[in-house]
C-alpha cells in the first residue's frame, strides 16, 4: 500500500513524531463557516422556500412578499441564535483539543538511531525502544445492529516492558488505509519517506518551498490550480462559481491564517514540553555514528521482495505471513 500519515507532525532528517498530526484548515471552515452558512440558510433560504410554496399554491405575490417579510423578521433572530451556539460549540471542542494536543508528547521516531521514543502516560521519563523490536498490528473488529454489519479498523504500535505491553492505537476508515499508515513509519525509518508532502498532500497543493501544513499557500496554490482548470477547459466556470461561494461562506483566508497561528503555537509549546533526555536523544549524529539495520532484518526483508516480483497480485499480509513461517526462520515472534 502507498505511504499515507495523517497523524504524522514534524518530520525531518533525523526524526519523526507520530500521533498528533497537523492542524487542518477543514475544522477551522466547519467552527466558522458552519455557523454562518446555518444562519443564512435560516433567515433566507427558509422565507424564500415557504415564499415559493405560497405562489405554486396560487396565493397572491403582493400577499406572498408580505408574508416573507414577516417571516423572515420573526426568524432570523432564531437564526443568529442558532449560529451563536454553534459557534460556541466549535470554539469549545477546539480548545479542549488544542490544550489536549499542547500536552501530549508524541511518539518520535529517531532513524539515526533506529530507535522509538515512547512518553506513557503518568510517566516521568521517557522509554527508548529499538527500532526492531517494536510490534505493530492491524485491528479489524465488526458486530451487529439493529442497522446492520458496523465494521472497525485501526492500526496499534507499541513494545513490551516486562509482562506489559505499552501501545498506542489509532483508528481508521478501512482496513488498506491502517496499512498505509505502517508504511508511512517503515518508510520513514527505512529512509523510503523523506518528507510530508509525499504521504499528506495528496491533493498537491504544496509548493517545493511552501512549508510542510497547510495555511494561505495551500488556499493560493489551489485557487491558481482552479483558474488554471478553467482555462484549459478541464473545469466549468459553474464550478469555479461554487469553489468562490464554498470559501466566502466559510470565511475565505480566515481559516488558514488561523491554521498558521495555530501551527506556530503548537511548535513553541510543544519544544517547551518535552524531557531533556527526549530533547538530546533528537540531537543529529555523525554518519559514522549511525545504526545499521541487523543482518536478519535484512534477510527477512529481501526474502519479501523476491517473493512480491514473483507474486506481484498477491496480498502483502500473506507474504509476510509465508515469509514467518519459512522453516529456514526458525520460531520468531510475530
């Protein structure tokens, strides 16, 4: 499966930190944008749709304006109140999870290293974990409703310490999306993946010297890619139409602007809050200094690409499995 991170945060030569991800500019036009577009819709779109029912039922248009009027007098104060409370809502559900995600110390991957720095919680210091004695799993879970089959998935990385097992779980749409999610982190500590734009932009919207989140560069790049669509007749001039409302409607530059400050907030808080033993473990070593993947991870791993060239159709899990359970592997944990 192609690499994808969503939970990814900062990424660079020496490190990767796993489990918050970046602040996306689509919450900031829901909190915003949601509100304003609901109240509109109250104070406007409702008087105008009773208004067309009036004249399809014969009812006079003078009448008919009137009663609009009115209408629309007595509900647009509900409308300004309805858009109040929901803004409310957002901010709130906002600021629980921004102070949520200024105290959490991501997992951080160190491929110089090759190891996985692990923050528990109620821990005081930090867990160093070699790179290959990490466990990762896929979870796929289903049950019965009253509304049908509801299936589950996720994917969970996490080590063992003693006689407990410390992890951390994420969950997922679909089952190939978990798995890509994996090899976002093997990439990264394989030195396949050496940046975010590979395996987060997928609409493309990042220059070579934009910064790795989203912000206005990614509202400019896709407003130029938008008029440059036209242009080549690939999009309709109805559609460039409703790309201008959509973002009017949810406050057009706002939420990326808010997006940034909210990037560079979490970065200084973020420095702020963790170890000293994590701050030096982060520190670039000398090439010379680096560790070396172990022969049998090696041997394991060119066993898997010989047997996908020859089996290119089929499903990567069951390639792993097989490769397990070769005799000439011996017994090895899964």
């Amino acid at each position: 499966m192609p690499p994808y991170g969503p939970h990814i945060g900062e990424l660079n030569d020496v490190y990767m930190d796993f489990g918050l991800g970046s602040p996306q500019v689509f919450s900031w036009q829901v909190i915003l944008g949601g509100p304003l577009s609901g109240a509109l819709m109250i104070a406007f779109l409702c008087p105008a749709f009773i208004g067309c029912i009036g004249l399809i039922f014969g009812y006079d248009v003078a009448y008919t304006w009137e009663f609009v009027v009115d209408f629309f007098i007595v509900i647009y104060p509900y409308g300004n109140l309805g858009a109040f409370f929901s803004l409310t809502i957002g901010l709130a559900v906002w600021h629980h999870n921004h102070k949520k995600r200024a105290t959490l110390i991501p997992t951080r991957f160190n491929r110089q290293r090759r190891e996985v720095c692990f923050m528990p919680e109620g821990a005081t210091e930090p867990v160093f974990v070699p790179w290959e004695s990490l466990s990762a799993w896929i979870i796929e879970a289903q049950g019965a409703t009253q509304y049908g089959i509801h299936r589950q998935y996720g994917m969970g990385i996490g080590y063992h310490h003693g006689e407990t097992l410390t992890s951390l779980e994420f969950q997922c749409a679909g089952l190939p999306l978990a798995i890509s999610h994996w090899e976002a982190i093997r990439g990264y500590m394989e030195f396949e993946v050496n940046d975010l734009k590979s395996i987060q932009d997928l609409q493309d919207l990042q220059g070579p010297d934009d910064p790795p989140h989203e912000g206005l560069h990614t509202f400019r790049n896709a407003r130029a890619r938008m008029h440059q669509q036209i242009c080549d007749g690939s999009r309709s001039r109805t559609s460039g139409f409703f790309w201008y409302l959509y973002h009017v409607m949810t406050l057009w530059t706002i939420p990326n602007r808010l997006v940034e400050w909210e990037v560079r907030r979490l970065e200084e808080i973020g420095k702020q809050a963790l170890p000293d033993a994590m701050r030096e473990w982060s520190e670039p070593l000398p090439q010379e200094q680096w560790a070396k993947p172990s022969e049998e991870l090696l041997r394991l791993s060119e066993q898997v690409r010989q047997l996908q060239k020859r089996q290119p159709r089929r499903p990567i899990t069951e390639i792993f499995a097989e490769v397990q359970r070769s005799p000439s592997n011996g017994k090895r944990r899964a």
